[in-house]
C-alpha cells in the first residue's frame, strides 16, 4: 500500500464518505462566502473612514454650511456616510425655517432642532446598518463552522470504525485513513471559522470608532444649528 499516496489532502477528500464530502463542500462554500464579505467589508470600511477624516477637515475649517450642504447633496452615493448625515441634518433644517417663513410665523427654534435631530439619527441608523451588514454571517461562521466541521469528523470516524467489523485484525494502517478523512473536516471548519472570527472582532472594533465618531458630530453640529436658530 503506498501509503504518502493513500493519505495525501486531495486522495483524502476524494476517498471521504458522501456525508464527509457533503459536509466539506458546505464548509467550502461557507468559507468561500466569507471571504467575499471580509474583503468587500475591508474596502468598504476603510472607504468609510478615509471619506469619514476628509469630511472632518472640510467641515472644521469653517466653511459656508449651505455650500458644503450644496455639494454633499450633489454625490450622495460617494461622498461618506458622515457627509450624508450632515445632508440629512442640515438639509432638515433648511426646510424647517423655510416653513416658518413661508407661512409667516415666527420659529420655533426647538421645534426646528428637533427635527434636524432626528434627520440626522435617522441618517446615522442607515448609515450603521450598511456598514454592519454581514457581521452577523461573520458571527455566525465563526461560531458554527467548527461543530460543522466536527459533524464530519464524528461521522468520519463512526464510518471508519464501523469498516473495522469486516476485518479480521484491526491495524492502525487499516483504520488511520478513515480517520484522517475525518479529521480533514475538522481542519476546514477551523479554516472558515479563524478568519470569520478575526475578521468579525476587526471589523466591529473600527465601525464602533466610526459610530462614536458620528454620534460626536451629531452633537456638535447640534450645538452649531442651535445657535443659528436664534
């Protein structure tokens, strides 16, 4: 028997039973899945912050807030999800004090921040929503991949062993290629699973940075259109 041919990784897969071989290949597709969502959430949360500091600096360097509203409104698609709440927020409170002067009474200065409040958390939910999506399926491959993966390995093993009846003598040899079958269940649920993982505690350590980020620039933008309301 050669035995470097009988357990090489491909002769294992190939050689697996058919649950065995069910199981890897959902594995297979797990991981393949994960991986598209950790690089499309790479780009996209670093896009976010990169847009997220250039807004900051344009914002804090004292420009007119009606042209920069102008110009965030003009790109919303890519001018950052802290330029779109501003839009939101601003935007709110044009149309608040257009109202009141449109119907000709005088402004109800809170009344006009509270809405420009809400505008603007409404905005920010959105804005947390798509940069939070698929972290719960990265969760969720982190924490299932590996008794996925285990499921194999039992199933595996219950098959090798049960190939043991019809031998007369049980040999390591005879039973070590069932076993590593199994075994090779278990390594790729560990593959999908170590990166979902280390992907999933990444990417919610810097969109928590980015949410205390925005909810800052809510108040302090707040406290701006507050005195612009008197």
């Amino acid at each position: 028997m050669n035995v470097t041919q009988d357990l090489s990784f491909l002769s294992l897969i190939t050689n697996a039973h058919l649950i065995v071989q069910l199981i890897m290949a959902l594995l297979f597709i797990i991981s393949l899945t994960s991986w598209t969502y950790i690089f499309s959430k790479l780009f996209a949360v670093r896009s976010a912050r990169r847009l997220t500091i250039e807004f900051e600096k344009t914002f804090w360097a004292g420009g007119n807030l009606h042209a920069l509203h102008q110009n965030a409104g003009k790109d919303r698609a890519n001018s950052g999800p802290l330029a779109r709440i501003f839009e939101a927020g601003m935007g709110e409170f044009i149309k608040s004090k257009a109202s009141y002067v449109a119907a000709r009474e005088s402004m109800d200065a809170g009344a006009v921040l509270d809405g420009a409040r809400r505008a603007m958390r409404a905005a920010y939910q959105r804005e947390m929503d798509v940069l939070e999506s698929h972290l719960a399926f990265l969760a969720s491959v982190g924490s299932v991949s590996p008794y996925i993966g285990l499921l194999g390995t039992v199933w595996g093993i219950m098959n090798a062993f049960r190939g043991l009846a019809n031998v007369q003598q049980a040999t390591l040899a005879a039973v070590a290629p069932g076993i590593a079958e199994a075994l090779i269940a278990t390594a790729i649920g560990l593959f999908a699973a170590i990166p979902a993982v280390v992907a999933y505690n990444r990417f919610s350590h810097d969109i928590d940075r980015l949410a205390i980020r925005f909810e800052s620039f809510v108040e302090e933008f707040s406290n701006i259109l507050q005195r612009q309301s008197r």
